[in-house]
C-alpha cells in the first residue's frame, strides 16, 4: 500500500525533461541536502532558496518534501531547481519543517524521478522522508537478502537501502532516533543524511565525516541544516556549527537535542571540497573555503614558479588559486577566460567526437588578453586530461606564446567510491604517467601539481587535520 507520502507525490511528474549526458572531465559534485525547521515560516520557499544555493552540487534532479505534523507532501522531479518548483509547487507544500536535495547520481540511475530525493516511505504509520549525499558500499548485499525475503524497491539507489534499513531498526527499538544509530553500525561508506518525519528531523553524518554537513539558526526562531554554509546564508540562518561525525541531531517541538552514535578510529573529511566542490563563499570545519584556495595558489607559486607574463584562472573554482598565484608571485592576473553559465551536465553529447569538443560549448579565451603572452593557467584537478589537453590547444590557437599549466590539487591517480564520480583508474591520465609524460599529452610548455603537503599547509585553519585523500594516495579510510 502506498504511503500517504507517496501518494501526495503521484501526478506531480512533468515528462520530457530527462537528458543524455556523457561522464566529464573532471570530479564531479556529490549532492546537495537542506533542511529547516521554522514553524510559522514558509518552509518549502526557504529549503528552495537553500537547494539554489546548492545547486552546484548536483544538477540532475531537485526535490522537497514537508511535514505539518500529521502527514508529509513531496515534489520532485528532474532538472535544476527553478525547472521543477514554481509558485504552484512551493503553495502545494504546506508544513513547519522540510527537507530538500539536488542530487548528482552516483548510484541508481541519472536524471530520472524514481532516483530523485528525497527518498519515500513509512515506518509502519509514520511516514518519512530521506536525503542523502554521499555513497554507500554495502547496500548491494543489504538489497540482495530484503529482495531474498520478498521484498520489492522502487530504485535503484542506496538511499531507498539507507531508508529501509533504518524503518527496520526503528521497529525493532521503538525510536526513530534509537533506529538510526542502530542502522549507522550496520552502513558502510560515506553519507551525510536528513531523515523528516511530520513532525522532527533528523541530521546525521557516518562515522568519519566524509561528506560535510552543518548547522544554523534562523533569526525569527528555529534551525537549518545544509551541506554548505553558503546555503545557511541564503535563508539568513546564522552558522553554529558542523554535524560530528557519527552525530545523531533531532529538531523538534523541543529544540535541537544531539547525541553520539557510533565512533570511527578517525576524521576522514573529503579535502577536496576545498579544491573544488564546495561554493568559495562556504564555510567547512572552520575553514575558509575561498582563503583555502587563494591559499592553494600562493603555494603552488612557491613550489612550481615560472617567468611569465600573466596569471589566468580557469573559471569558477580556479579562479581565487589564480589571484593567489598572481599575488604571491608578482605576475599580473588576468582575465582571459570566459565561461558560458548555461552549459550544465545535461546537455545531449552523443557522440565521443561531440564529448571532446564540448569544452568549446563551456570556455573560450580572449584573444585580446593573451596574444603573444606568457601564461601560468591555474585549475583545480586533471582527471581523463581531455579538458586541459582542449584548454590548452585553444589558448595557443587564440595565440598565447607559452602556456604553463598549474594545478592546485595532487594528481588524481585513485578513483574515489565516496560519493564522486570518477573514472576507472584506467582512465586517470595520472595512473602510471610521470609528470612529464601527463605534460606531453595534454601539451603545454610545462605542467605542475601542488604538492599534498603544500594541500595540507592551505587547508591549516580547519578544525582537524585527518583527511580523507584517497584519490591521491590509494589509502582509503573504507575499503572499498
């Protein structure tokens, strides 16, 4: 029988949105969650505002869900945020609390509505509503024993795992927040989660706080959650602070009540959120994300100097390395690249001739700025290489004399099973290829990678110092 959830869901799908879209060139975003709690407030507009805000995240599908405290009402569907809400929408969504996502797909399959969050279902009369970001390992076994039993599912995502392992904890210890502990022993892998029900929320992250995950207070009374701070910022909340790792946050009637759960030997915290997913604007464990990668580009210059005439920044997240390159190196920055906005993950490349060129549909040089110039280009990563390799051909073709080319992060030689979409090892252009090697193909004058101790010394005003770096050292915090 379908849930009351459930139903309030059919009939809200609006056909012919879902795209082909090929694997990019580069690491990809791993979802976006957002949650307040703010009776009197209209919850459903601010969680919109939030998963805006997110929306770098994840581009495939948006989705909200709220609670009046008796039943929950969800939209969701595929495409941006602004694609799928509207004022129809957001009225049709009434309640005092509410949980959102933007979702990237790293399990299940993309851009279709049964993958889209949040996740529906009960815990006997009780409906609930789950968001999810990161990636669970274990859940293929977990799916293979309910199916054995009989058991049916509606996706193909972990998340739908996630939500019926914590119904079946929750039975068995009578309290939601008793169930989710008790399921966070048995889960294995990354995740960042908000669990509602028509009443309270539920904020949690794994045990080793892969994914990010944080606290606010909204001015008028009550709380947000969000992956990021900027998305804190956007409804005016004020930032109190991250979720602990193995932390089990309750919102309700009576306030925010927290208590631990279930403990890892130690911090692994995705370092690459400041290389490149998170929004420069937020906030992560007490960090700067904008100082960390200004920071990031004043070591590389340290480590990797060049004479030449102009610093450029590949637009966005390279962009604040490349002023601290041009900075502390003394060479002019540069605005020689720009970026088309509206070129999103979900645009139709069919073919691999029309993947490799797609970068032209995103970048184009300015011939004007860097004609007969010397150029130090700051980016973020070189996953496959295709981008850097086509980068770097249209930067000679607009007639730069030299281009040297800087990457604030280590190589990327491991792929990662946390919650990022990376390619096989195979297809790491740093796997098994000395620097060198990587300079020759993608064909620039010289090429250098930030050191992961240089990484290390940008990030230095974090709360920790225990990171998760799999996807350059191979040394996973979980086993794959």
């Amino acid at each position: 029988m379908a849930t009351t959830a459930e139903r309030e869901a059919e009939g809200t799908h609006r056909p012919g949105k879902a795209t082909v879209c090929a694997a990019p060139d580069r690491l990809e975003e791993a979802c976006g969650v957002f949650a307040v709690y703010a009776p009197g407030e209209e919850v459903a507009r601010l969680t919109g505002y939030g998963l805006q805000a997110l929306q770098h995240r994840g581009q495939e599908s948006a989705g909200i869900a709220t609670g009046d405290g008796e039943r929950l009402r969800c939209f969701k569907d595929v495409g941006l945020v602004t694609q799928v809400f509207d004022d129809d929408a957001m009225e049709a969504l009434p309640g005092h609390l509410a949980v959102g996502h933007v979702r990237y797909s790293t399990s299940g399959a993309a851009a279709c509505r049964e993958a889209a969050q949040p996740h529906l279902s009960a815990i006997d009369e009780v409906d609930i509503a789950l968001v999810h970001n990161g990636t669970l390992l274990n859940t293929d076994g977990l799916r293979r024993e309910w199916e054995a039993r009989g058991a049916a599912f509606a996706s193909g995502t972990d998340t739908e795992v996630a939500c019926r392992l914590i119904a079946e904890a929750t039975r068995a210890t009578g309290s939601v927040r008793q169930g989710i502990r008790r399921a966070m022993t048995e889960l294995r892998g990354a995740y960042a989660m908000v669990l509602a029900t028509p009443e309270a929320l539920y904020a949690f992250r794994d045990p080793h706080g892969i994914r990010p995950l944080c606290l606010g207070s909204l001015p008028g009374g009550g709380w947000a959650v969000s992956s990021e701070t900027c998305g804190l910022d956007i409804v005016g909340a004020t930032y109190l602070r991250d979720v602990e790792p193995g932390e089990v946050v309750r919102i309700g009637a009576d306030g925010l009540t927290a208590e631990p759960g279930p403990a890892a030997p130690t911090r692994a915290s995705c370092i690459f959120e400041y290389v490149y997913f998170a929004r420069p604007d937020s906030v992560i464990d007490g960090q700067s994300v904008y100082q960390a990668r200004r920071a990031m580009g004043a070591i590389l210059s340290r480590e990797a100097p060049v004479e030449a005439d102009l610093v450029l920044g590949v637009p966005d997240s390279g962009t604040p390395a490349a002023t601290g390159y041009a900075e502390a190196s003394g060479i002019p920055y540069a605005f020689g690249i720009v970026k088309n906005h509206y070129v999103g993950r979900t645009f139709i490349q069919p073919t691999q001739a029309l993947r490799e060129r797609g970068i032209t549909l995103k970048l184009n040089p300015l011939p004007s700025v860097i004609a007969g110039k010397r150029l130090v280009v700051i980016d973020d990563s070189i996953v496959r290489g295709t981008t850097s390799r086509q980068l770097v051909a249209m930067l000679y073709a607009a007639g730069a004399a030299e281009v040297h080319l800087r990457i604030v992060s280590p190589e990327v030689a491991w792929p990662c099973f946390y919650g990022i979409d990376t390619a096989t090892r195979e297809q790491l252009l740093a796997a098994g290829r000395t620097v060198e090697e990587m300079n020759r193909w993608i064909g620039s004058d010289s090429l250098a990678f930030i050191s992961l101790e240089g990484l290390h010394e940008a990030v230095a005003g974090a709360a920790h110092r225990h990171w998760c770096e799999a996807c350059f050292t191979g040394r996973y915090p979980l086993e794959p």
